[in-house]
C-alpha cells in the first residue's frame, strides 16, 4: 500500500506522562495505517493505551501528559507540532470522535439543536441559520431519530442513552470527516441497541467513505464490525492482522488469552472460559524482556522472554494472510496453527 492511499499514517507515536514514581509511557512507538472506507479494530485490556493512542492522534494529550515523538498524517498533513488552533481546524471537520460515555460528552443544558448547530457552524460559519438547521435536521434523519423536527427542541435526557449515542455519531459526522475514530462507543449499551448502532455507524461510513477506528474490549463488536485488528499490551501493538486471521489463528499468547476468556458460539463445547492471570505491567517499570512474558502460559521462565524485548516479525500464511507479531516464538506458533488447520 502506497503512502498515497493511506488517509491516517502514524509512525513511531510515543506518548509519556510525568509520575511521581517515574515516566509512564502509554503509547510506545506505535505505527498505525488506515486506508479511506477502512473499519479497524483496536483492542486489549483497560490500561493497555488504547484511548492514549486515540488522544494523541487527535492531539488531546493534556499535562502531564505530552507526544515525546513520532508522526501523525492526516490525509498528508502532519498533526504532531500543530498548535490548538491548527487542530482545532482538523478535529470535526478531517477528523471526528465518538466518545463512550454520551452522557458527559452532550451539554446536559444545552438543547440537541444547538449542539448540532455548533458542530457545523465551526467549520462552516458562513451558512445561513436556515442552512444549518437543514444540515441538522439531514444528520438526525441519518442517525435514524425520528420526528427531527421535534426532536432538535429537546435536551440530552429527554433521549435514551441509544439515541444519545447516535447524536454524538451525527455530531462527529457532521462535517464527514475522512476519519471516525470510536472509543467504546457502544460499552454503556444493551446489547440490542449496540448491534443497532454498529449497524447504523457501518452504513454511514459505507456511504460516505469514511474510515473508522474502533477502539474497544469487545471482541465480539470487532468480529461484527472490522476489517482488521490491532491487539494493544502496554502501549504496543503485539499482533495485527485481518480479523478473518486472527479469529482462526491466534499467533501471539496475549490474543489467544483474549479470545480464551470470552463466549464463542464456534467453541461452546471446549469447556469453560479461561482467566487472564495476574495484571497488566506497571507502564512505569516494564521488565526488559516480553511485557506479557509474566502472564504468558507459553512463554513463562522462558530465558529470551524474560530478557530480550521481541522485534516484530512479519509473517505470511493460508490462516493468517500477512500479519505482524512481537513474540519470540512467532514463527513457531504460526506454524503449529497451519498444522493443526490442516489436520482438521
């Protein structure tokens, strides 16, 4: 894939906040590319640096937080070093985000209308008022909230907490911006009305073109919704791979430990689910070798895991495609996947 067709490129991202205890790196040379149209999954376990990442895109890092290195490229244009009125021209209109909680994201004393108003009018300050209330009333019809006309006169808690979820995709959506990215946005959901929103987000950015980032622990939303996934463990990306590839074949033991410890209706008869042990690594005092190497039931007391940090190894297979993986044993356990598919 050419640069070129790549609508977000992040190289070598790093992320640092200050601590009492010492510098905790959140996002660790991370590298992310996201081609237009794409739905990429992000996840791992709270405290892996998944909403870090997504800030840091974004150029929301607050003290004592700062982006330390490393290169953000939207659509060509670097964001790292940009001052908060060069990213506020960015953020809402190239780029959009979808918070998880809606409640504190929606002004609770501000009605639907404005708030929609506001968002379009940043970036388009010369439309006339009945042109944004057009657009308005065109984004709440395409979040699918019915009687828009009505509905722009009501405050944030006259909604259920789907339909606010859906005000803040419009919202995030209102300018199309050539990226979406998500954090949890369907956490706080039930599980009927998260379907209806990765429905709903699936068919507005099919439409306009837009790529989305999906940051999230639910391997069953990614499953649903993505094209690829990134596994984030302290601060790195440990496997990336297409999410066809990664449910068959989990080459990285943190991703089989993920995929072990939820309900899959493909292997409800191979007993009961299995625990994580122990917890993620303090991102102030990593130990030298494999960060998971602690929690790992492949590689524990291994000597190279407990010393040497693992290179990224890319690799090529009938189950994986081509994906990427920080373990020192990569190679093997991919080939023992290949095998065991073969033999099934």
């Amino acid at each position: 894939m050419s640069a070129g067709e790549q609508v977000l490129s992040v190289s070598g991202l790093r992320t640092v906040f200050a601590a009492r205890g010492g510098a905790v790196t959140a996002v660790r040379d991370v590298d992310l590319d996201v081609s237009p149209g794409e739905k990429v999954g992000i996840v791992g376990e709270s405290g892996s640096g998944k909403s870090a990442l997504a800030l840091s895109i974004l150029g929301l890092i607050e003290p004592p937080g700062r982006v330390v290195g490393g290169s953000v490229r939207l659509n060509g244009q670097e964001l790292v070093g940009l001052g908060d009125r060069e990213l506020g021209n960015v953020r809402g209109r190239d780029i959009g985000i979808v918070f998880q909680d809606p409640l504190t994201s929606l002004n609770p004393v501000k009605k639907i209308g404005t708030q929609l108003y506001e968002a379009i009018r940043r970036h388009h300050p010369r439309l006339r008022k009945h042109e944004v209330r057009r657009r308005a009333l065109e984004l709440l019809h395409d979040v699918e909230i019915s009687s828009p006309e009505r509905r722009l006169d009501d405050f944030p808690h006259h909604y259920s907490g789907g339909m606010r979820q859906r005000v803040l995709i419009a919202i995030a959506l209102a300018n199309r911006p050539a990226v979406l990215i998500a954090d949890e946005p369907t956490t706080a959901l039930d599980t009927t009305t998260q379907a209806h929103v990765l429905w709903l987000l699936d068919r507005l950015v099919t439409e306009h073109g837009t790529a989305v980032i999906l940051i999230t622990h639910n391997l069953g939303v990614v499953a649903e919704f993505c094209d690829s996934v990134h596994v984030m463990y302290a601060g790195r990306f440990v496997e990336s791979a297409s999410t066809p590839a990664l449910f068959a074949n989990q080459i990285h033991p943190y991703t089989e430990a993920l995929l072990g410890s939820i309900l899959r209706p493909d292997r409800l008869e191979e007993g009961p689910l299995a625990a994580i042990p122990g917890a993620p690594p303090d991102l102030a005092d990593l130990p030298p070798g494999c960060p998971f190497e602690p929690r790992c039931a492949f590689g524990n007391g291994r000597e190279i895991c407990q010393t040497v940090r693992p290179e990224p190894v890319t690799l090529t297979g009938i189950l994986h495609g081509s994906s990427e993986v920080e373990c020192h044993f990569a190679e093997e356990r991919a080939a023992r996947g290949e095998l065991a598919a073969e033999r099934t």
